[in-house]
C-alpha cells in the first residue's frame, strides 16, 4: 500500500516511515495548541498548515487530514 | 654535479622556501627537469630541495579495473597508475628518481603530520629506492628562515615511523570503505538502470550524512508551538527603553491578554537593580577548528575556503601550520620578536607596544594539545607581496587573536533593572564594558553589544509608553551550515582536521546536500535509508569513532596498523556480502532516487500560469535547445514556455522575482558574472529598466 502523502510504501497508519513520524509529530503538538489558543483539531490543522515554520512532511499530513476530515 | 643532501617536501612552495633559507647567500638556484623543478642551495654541502606534489602514491586495488567489489586486496601506486588525469605524476616522480641516485644523505621535510608524513615516506622507499629507512627528518611549524636553519641544524636522526604507521592504516581502512561500498552502491544502480552516476559513501561521509538526515527529518516533521512574550516601552530621562516582561515564554493566549489588561495604562516603579561586575578571559589561540568556525561567522567563508587561504598564507611563511589541533602557543617561538616585527605594521604599532612593555607575557591557552605543532600564530614575517583580500582578512584575524591571547580580561558590568507595573515584573537589561582589555586587540572581530542605561534609582517612578504583545512561534531545529557540521563532526571525533572540509564538500559533489544552510536532497535520504537498513555498522558514529581512536593509538605505538586492518576488513565483509545480495533491491530503489534527484534539480517552481503544475527546464527533441515548460504539457492542460539562454548552465535558484514573484533562474556563463533571471516576459523590472536606459 502506497502512503497517503507521497509515493513511498506506507508502514502504519497509512503513511510511510517519513511521514508517520511527521503525523505522530502533528497529533502530539494538538494538546499543546488546545491549551494554547483553544482550538478544535481541524482550526489546529488549518493553522498548522499554513504556518511558515511547519516542517514540509508535517504540512504534508496536516493538508491531508483536513481534506481527508480525520478527526 | 657530485655526492649531495636530497631534500623532500611536500609542496613547489615549500621548496623554494626551504632551498633559500638553507642557502648560505640566500639564494637558491632554480632548477628544472622535464617541467619538474628543484633547487640547488649551497650550505656547508650541497643541498637539492626536490618538492613533491601533494601525495604522488596512493593505495589501489592489486586487480586492475573498476567494475568489481568486494577488493580487499590492495598496494601502494603511483598515482598515474590509479588515477586518470594524473599523467604529470609519472614525469615528476621520474625526476625525483634521478635526482635520488646522486645522493647520499636523503631529508624528509615534509610538513610533519600524517599526510606529510606519508608523502614522504613513499618519495623516499618507492622513488628513492627504499631510502625510508636512512633519511632524516625536519620537523618544523612555520617557513620562516630562522626556524628551517634551525630544523636543519637539528636533523631528527630518522621518520616518525609511529606518524607514517598511523598515516598509511589511515589511507588504507579509508580505500577499503570507500572504494567497496562506493562499488557497491554505484554498481547496484548502475546495473538496474543502465545509466551511470557515481554514488559514494565512506568511513566519516557515511556517519555525517546520518546527521544531517536527522537534522533534515527533523525540520521536516517540526510542528511550531506557540507561545506569546510581552514588552514594554519605558521612558527614563526622555530616552525610550525596551523592557522584557518577567516571564519570557506565556504558554497560554489567555494568560498573556490576562497580562497586556493588567498592565496598559499603568505607570511602573523601579523595585530593584542589580548590577553584576565580571570578567571576560581572553579567547583560546586558533587551532584549524576555531579558525574555520570564526572565518565562517566573521566573513562567510567555508571550512574548506579558510583552510585553503590559511595554507597560502604558511606557504607564504606568514602563519605557522595551520592543520594543528593545538590550543597552546609554547615559549619558544618568542612571543616578543613576534610582536615587535609585527609593530612594523601602522595598524598594530600601538597594540603590540602596548604587549611588548609588559613583564610577562602569557597566552590565555587551552586544553587541546598536538604533539606536532602549536596552535596556528603569524611568524611576525611581513607579506612580501599583495596578499588578495581574502588572505588580507585571514592574516589579520590571525594577528589580531594572536595579540588578543596575551591580553588582561576584559571587565564587563550587566545591569539588570526590574520595573514593576501593576503587580506584574519587567526587566530592563544594560551591558558595558569597564575596561576593554583584550576587547581591543582583537576590535573588529568582537561581538559584544553595549546598552547603556541612563543614571536611575531603586523607587524611582517611570512612565511605560506602550506594552506590546508579540504571538510567537517554537522555532525548528537549525540546518547545518559548513561551519556548524565541522564542529558537530569536531565534537563526534570522527574525521581528522585535515580531511573533514573535503568530506562535507564530497557531500554537496554528490548532490547529497545543497545550500549553505544545507537541505538533503532524496538522494541523499536514499542513500543513508540504503546505508541504515542493510549496513548500519557503517553509519554507526560509535563505530566510526572506535576505529578512529584506534588509528590514533597507532600514533602512540600501542596499536598496530595490521589489526586495524583487520578490524576494517572483518567489519567490511558481511556489509558488502549483505550489499551484493540485496544488488537489485538496492539497485532499484537507488535509481529511482537518481532520477527523481535529476527531474528536483530541474524543477523551477510554481507555474505561475495554470498554479497546479510545475515549471522546468526541459530540452526540445526537434532542436535539441532548452526552454522551461510546464509539466502540465505533458496531460494537455497547460502549454505555457519560456526561452532560455543557450549558452553555460541554467539551474533554479529557488527564489522570487521581487517585482512578479515569479520564480527565477541562475545563469552562468564562463567569462561573465553569474545573474538571477527573472524569465516572465512582462515583469514591470523589465520595462522600468527599458525606461531607465531610454532616460540615459
């Protein structure tokens, strides 16, 4: 099965080994955000998205779970 | 011309350096065989300074050809034989060889360290005829006059064989790793995709990938973190000052609106100031390190850039050598005669007088040690020639830490004022220095700011102008830079000071990073994901720092090089069985990383036409010329193109046009300066120059 992201073969959860790291990344920073700013998940994923810090492969899955609608 | 002393260096320069000063007129005669030259000093006996060319042998393969591995088995060459391009090898060591047969007492003055020590070491046994063994050594660290009389008044009685031991195990475990995985890697694409790319790796460039991929995953998986600071304005005595809120990090928006409430409006007091005295040593004498670190943050020049400057400027006898790893500046290379030839210069008359009056003179000196040469100081000889600018800067900065050294420390005062505003703390910070100490000396090069607060008093009320709240973010990870991956690699010990600037080169040769503040490209991803899952003994940094303190012990005759040998090949063979039966996995995965690498280092950006495909440089089946296209032509939705320049080479630079915003392009053409095109035939830079010279 290919990743949800890119065309590397993906090794859990549907992502491949570069971006499960950058997905992990993006579910553990949530809490953070959430205490931060009060947002829900899906403001948490457009802010990051669009956040010019964001590292690319974390871009890559925050832009993917929004479209995708994963809560 | 009779029986005479046959003098070996490393270098041209060196030579000519060398015959003058063991002249005893000073004036050695320049000699010439086959292009090859040499010298003729007189001295009391005749002396022939040969130099040779860098390393004229090299450690190759005992089966010809390159199409093979595994090779473990491996002998010493010239360097014509193993190499293509080397043919001016063979006419030189055919000179030394004629030289050597009139000789009857044979010096090795090669710069003393390992590759020095290996140069001549072959010159000797294989040009010579086995002569390793009856030759003298010089042992000198810079190419003044007076030093190289010295050395050659005092002959060591035979080589550093321990150095030379060191040195040869060193070449030989690096040929091993290097030229089988090197094989392995470039046979496997090679082979899978029928193109050729050379793929390498090695002992240091394997465990120095591996920490920028880290680096790189790491910025690339970064999610920023807010967080929020305050300040606030403060006017004392009609000036404004920035004062930073207590807490330097609010976590939470809340908690900072909850701050910015309390305070707006409200005037402050001052409830405390403490004012801290302290001293500030003297840095440390430059070892090659610290030099390359200072000449990247000072004036932007890479590891490898500094230590070729620094190189012209030892040949050039006006810096001592500077592939030390030293921190220590002994007594003998007399501080003061230094100095007081260096006072001959207007711009550090008055700093070096101001040295030369004191009683003592002592250098702030380090831990680090080298057993072959000090740290890196200026002779006190006085450029002869122009020096270009680049050497000018070098030289100075040399010079002016060279004084800074033997200064007193500075003394410092911070002030540290805390304003209350309404129950919430802030902090107005001040720094200034009391007296400058070795501050002066070394001028130009310091980075301490001053701010000077104006006189104020504990109670004192103050007026707070404005209270800002700034949203912030974490930031990610820094990228390496040449600099900053020099001294990580420093810091892991692996690699030596002479070769860590060219392996961080090879790296960007490769293509396996790019920039200066470096990104790894998915070539260079691939590789180390192909190193990692079927050979991580050889991006192991534990390994590579093992058999490096290995190597050293050579160095101390409590190792032998035939074990580390051993070692190498034990450690070798299993990696490159593993490689050779994975060749097709390998190979694939590779290739197609190669291609991608191929179609990146094309891609321009954005095409600002369609915004859904990508511009590229692509080349016309009809014509054979290049233009960009977008890769949206290819699926009949965008037919958007742009001319090119024929001539030199075309390649994305990554950035924008600061008019259109279009993405642009680097030119470059032999002969000309290269230029950023902005290719959009309707960028308004375009037209408002066209005005501009119709003005003109």
């Amino acid at each position: 099965m290919k990743c949800s992201v890119c065309d590397r073969e993906s090794v859990q959860e549907g992502f491949c080994e570069l971006h499960k790291k950058a997905y992990e990344n993006v579910l553990k920073k949530y809490d953070l955000w959430k205490k931060a700013l009060e947002i829900s998940w899906k403001e948490y994923l457009s802010e990051v998205a669009k956040n010019p810090l964001t590292g690319e492969w974390a871009r890559e899955v925050a832009e993917y779970l929004r479209k995708s609608g994963d809560n | 011309m009779g029986k005479y002393t046959l003098v070996v260096t490393e270098k041209p320069d060196a030579a000519q350096r060398i015959a003058s000063a063991l002249d005893s007129r000073g004036k050695a005669k320049k000699m010439e065989d086959n292009g090859v030259p040499y010298y003729i000093a007189n001295r009391d006996r005749k002396i022939v300074v040969v130099p040779a060319l860098g390393h004229l042998y090299t450690v190759a393969g005992e089966r010809s050809g390159r199409n093979y591995y595994p090779v473990f088995n491996f002998r010493w060459v010239p360097r014509y034989v193993a190499e293509r391009g080397a043919k001016q090898i063979r006419t030189w060591i055919e000179t030394i060889s004629k030289l050597a047969k009139d000789a009857d007492l044979f010096v090795d003055a090669c710069d003393y360290d390992i590759e020095g020590s290996i140069i001549g070491y072959c010159v000797l046994k294989y040009a010579c005829g086995n002569k390793e063994n009856v030759s003298k050594r010089m042992k000198y660290s810079t190419l003044t006059k007076g030093e190289l009389e010295k050395s050659y008044a005092e002959l060591l009685p035979r080589l550093d064989f321990a150095l030379i031991e060191a040195g040869r195990a060193r070449h030989e475990v690096d040929w091993l790793y290097g030229v089988n995985l090197s094989r392995a890697l470039t046979m496997s694409a090679r082979d899978w995709s029928g193109k050729y790319a050379t793929l390498s790796t090695g002992r240091v460039q394997g465990p120095t990938l591996k920490f920028l991929v880290a680096r790189e995953k790491a910025i690339r998986c970064f999610v920023p973190i807010p967080f929020w600071s305050i300040k606030a304005e403060i006017e004392i005595a009609g000036s404004i000052f920035e004062a930073e809120y207590e807490k330097t990090t609010i976590e939470t928006k809340k908690e900072a609106d909850a701050a910015i409430k309390a305070c707006k409006g409200k005037n402050g007091k001052i409830e405390k100031i403490d004012i801290k005295k302290f001293r500030q040593m003297p840095p440390k004498p430059f070892d090659l390190g610290a030099l390359q670190s200072e000449a990247y943050s000072l004036f932007g020049y890479t590891p490898m850039r500094t230590s070729n400057i620094a190189q012209r400027l030892y040949l050039a006898a006006l810096i001592s050598y500077p592939r030390t790893s030293s921190q220590k500046l002994p007594q003998s290379i007399n501080y003061k005669t230094i100095l007081k030839n260096l006072s001959k210069v207007s711009q550090y008359k008055k700093l070096a007088a101001e040295l030369l009056v004191k009683e003592q003179l002592k250098p702030n000196e380090g831990k680090k040690e080298d057993p072959a040469h000090p740290a890196i100081y200026p002779t006190g000889n006085l450029p002869e020639g122009e020096l270009d600018d680049s050497e000018r800067k070098l030289w100075d900065l040399v010079v002016r830490r060279f004084m800074s050294v033997f200064g007193e420390p500075a003394l410092r005062q911070s002030v540290k004022v805390s304003i209350n505003v309404a129950g919430h703390r802030f902090h107005l910070r001040g720094r200034q220095t009391l007296e400058e100490g070795w501050l002066r000396f070394y001028g130009p090069y310091v980075r301490s700011e001053e701010v000077l607060l104006p006189p104020i008093k504990e109670g004192q009320a103050v007026r707070v102008k404005k209270v800002i709240l700034e949203d912030k973010f974490v930031k990610p990870p820094p990228r390496y830079n040449p600099a900053s991956l020099l001294k990580m690699m420093e810091k892991a010990e692996i690699g030596t000071k002479a070769t860590r600037a060219g392996i961080i080169q090879t790296l960007y040769d490769r293509k396996y990073i790019r920039d200066e503040r470096m990104i790894v490209t998915d070539l260079g991803f691939e590789v180390l994901e192909v190193l990692e899952k079927y050979c991580p003994a050889v991006v192991s940094v534990k390994l590579t720092k093992e058999l490096e303190e290995k190597m050293n012990k050579i160095q101390l005759n409590s190792e032998k090089r035939e074990n580390i040998l051993v070692d190498a090949v034990e450690i070798l063979k299993p990696v490159v069985e593993k490689l050779k039966e994975k060749e097709k996995v390998i190979g694939e995965q590779l290739s197609k990383a190669i291609k991608r690498a191929r179609i990146e280092e094309r891609i321009i950006g954005a095409c600002p036409i369609c915004k859904t495909g990508k511009l590229m440089i692509l080349y016309s089946r009809k014509t054979g010329k290049r233009f960009i296209g977008c890769t949206n032509y290819f699926k009949n939705l965008c037919k958007t193109s742009f001319p090119l320049p024929q001539k030199g080479t075309v390649r994305p630079t990554g950035k924008m046009c600061r008019r259109c915003d279009w993405p642009m392009v680097l030119v470059r053409i032999r002969g000309r300066r290269p230029w950023n095109l902005c290719f959009n035939p309707d960028c308004p830079l375009k037209e408002e120059r066209r005005e501009r010279r119709k003005d003109e």
